[in-house]
C-alpha cells in the first residue's frame, strides 16, 4: 500500500543529529535550526523532550525530524520520560525539503506547520494548525492530532493521502485541488457545517460527531461508507443520525480514557466493519491505524529503572523495557 510505502521510506537517513535544549546534556545541537543547518540531505534529527519549549525552523533540505510523540502521560507504554517536544513558532517546509517527514512532534496553541512544497510527510504529530501554502504534490498526513485544521485554502494540493486524523476543526480545501484521499479521520467538531470541505477527492471511512455536520459535495468528490450524526438518508455506504455514544470508547467522558484514546471504537460500535472492504471506519480503521501518542516508527524505552547509585558489589544494574516502533 502506497501509504505503508511512504512510513517505510520515511525513516531511510544517512547521519543523526541529537537537539535538547536542556543544559545538563550533551546535545550536538540546542535549537533546530542549528541541527537543520548543519545536517546533510536525508539526515535524521531527533529533538528531544523538554520542558522548555523550542523555536521551530525553516526546512530547506530532505529531512526526517523525530520528537517523542504526545500525551505521554495519559497513555500506557509510550517513553520513559513523559516530557514532549513542543514548538513555540513554526516550522516551515520550504524549497529544496522535498522528501521530508516530521514526526513525533507537538506545536503549541496558535502555531503552524506550513508545508509550501510537495513530497512531505506529517506523520504522528499533536498540530494546532498545519497550512498548505502554493503547489503541494504527493503529500502525506496521517495519525495526527489536530487541535484546529488542516487548511489548503491558501494552496492547491494533489496526490495528497489525509488519513487516520484526528481533528477537532476541518480539512478545507477551497481550491479545487486534487485528485485527494480523505479516509479514515474522525472529525470532531460541533461548529464547523462542513468539517470536510475538499474537492476531486475520494472520501471514506470517515466518522462525524457533530450533529449538522456534513461532507460538503464539491466537484469530483465520491463521498462512500462515512458515518455521521447528521440527518441523511443511508447510501452508498454512508450511514446518518448515528448516536455518537454508541460509536466511541469513552464520547462523553465518563471514563476519563485519554484524549486520543477516547476516540477508539467501543464494543458493537456501527463503525466497525462498516467501511469500505470491511475495515472499521475512524482514525483506528484501515490497514494503518493510528497510533496512541503519536509514538515515533521507532524503538522507544518505556520504562527505565536507573539506580541513583552503583556499589562496589553490584555496580549499577540497570532494568529497562523496549517496545518496538510500529
């Protein structure tokens, strides 16, 4: 499948470059723009967790910059350290960054992402609000957390897979961009009509709360197996008047799941196998789920027992526990 091809590719780096901006550890970089601009094409940079946050970067070369993933503290298993990577200002994907992939990372309330080229991958990233600015082709944005929207009003973007989202506002594409795939997202705001506003765009498996939300019919859109809690008459797989309640592990919060994992399906929930081929519909369907905490494609220390000194005897023995990236 194209968008496993895509994950898969994304971690193919030459060189890897640490940033922390902590004074107590020896980093090669403190900020990533220093990283950026010391890195060769198709090198890896991890930015580590802080609790200060970092300034973001202008991206002028291939990349693959990696954080810890988010909601570390509500989910188990996820880092040894709870503490993400938060950016303060935006990260901006500029010319010469074709074949990048952000992962991992989280933007602070008000700040963008803006992608003003082709061939990036957003992968697994808390994003207040990503931005595609002037002509995006074969672009990825999957297994985010989206505070805000994923805005192509500004550009046009084609090829592009939007898949596995979670999103609180919109995906809007005023443009008539395309063609697109919009799969597997679950929408979930109460103030936007049209939290799906796209064009020339296959649209499937999606699932909206809101009780007026709709897919807005552009030009070229084929709009299939979607579940949503507005008035509609069921066709073409597209299932209406769908009480939320019964779709999501934890929809009114009384559970107290986390803030990605209350979106999983519940037990006997209508969204499961009820999308296209059978798959689930929402952000946990389809053959690339998302991925609780936006935990990097990477092997990852969830656990680590460190003794705060050695002995003579013993010297210090170490325990820690390791999960593979998916």
């Amino acid at each position: 499948m194209v968008l496993s091809a895509l994950m898969c590719n994304s971690l193919t780096a030459q060189n890897l470059h640490r940033v922390n901006n902590n004074a107590d550890f020896d980093a090669d970089f403190t900020t990533l723009q220093a990283a950026v601009t010391a890195a060769a094409n198709n090198d890896t940079i991890y930015v580590e967790g802080s609790a200060t946050e970092y300034a973001g970067a202008t991206i002028n070369k291939p990349l693959t910059i990696v954080g810890p993933g988010f909601f570390l503290d509500e989910n188990p298993f996820t880092q040894a350290s709870n503490t993400a990577t938060t950016f303060n200002s935006e990260i901006t994907f500029t010319s010469g960054s074709e074949g990048s992939t952000i992962m991992g990372c989280k933007f602070g309330h008000s700040v963008d992402l803006i992608v003003g080229v082709s061939d990036i991958s957003v992968l697994r990233n808390y994003i207040h609000n990503m931005a595609f600015t002037g002509t995006s082709n074969n672009s990825l944005v999957a297994h985010n957390y989206v505070y805000d929207k994923i805005d192509a009003s500004g550009g046009v973007i084609t090829n592009a897979i939007i898949s596995n989202n979670l999103i609180r506002g919109q995906i809007d594409s005023e443009l008539a961009s395309g063609p697109l795939i919009v799969a597997n997202n679950v929408c979930f705001t109460t103030n936007w009509s049209f939290p799906i506003d796209v064009h020339n765009a296959s649209i499937q498996n999606n699932i909206l709360i809101g009780d007026y939300a709709t897919i807005y019919e552009n030009t070229g859109n084929t709009i299939t197996y979607n579940i949503m809690a507005s008035d509609g008459t069921d066709a073409n797989g597209n299932q209406y008047n769908i009480d939320m309640d019964l779709v999501f592990a934890d929809f009114d919060g009384a559970l107290e799941l986390s803030t990605d994992g209350k979106w999983e399906l519940k037990v006997g929930s209508p969204a499961i196998g009820t999308g296209s081929g059978g798959v689930d519909c929402g952000a946990f369907g389809g053959p690339t789920p998302y991925i609780l905490s936006g935990i990097p494609m990477l092997p990852h220390i969830y656990e680590a027992d460190v003794p705060a000194s050695a002995t003579s005897e013993s010297g210090l023995p170490v325990s820690i526990k390791v999960m593979s990236g998916d």
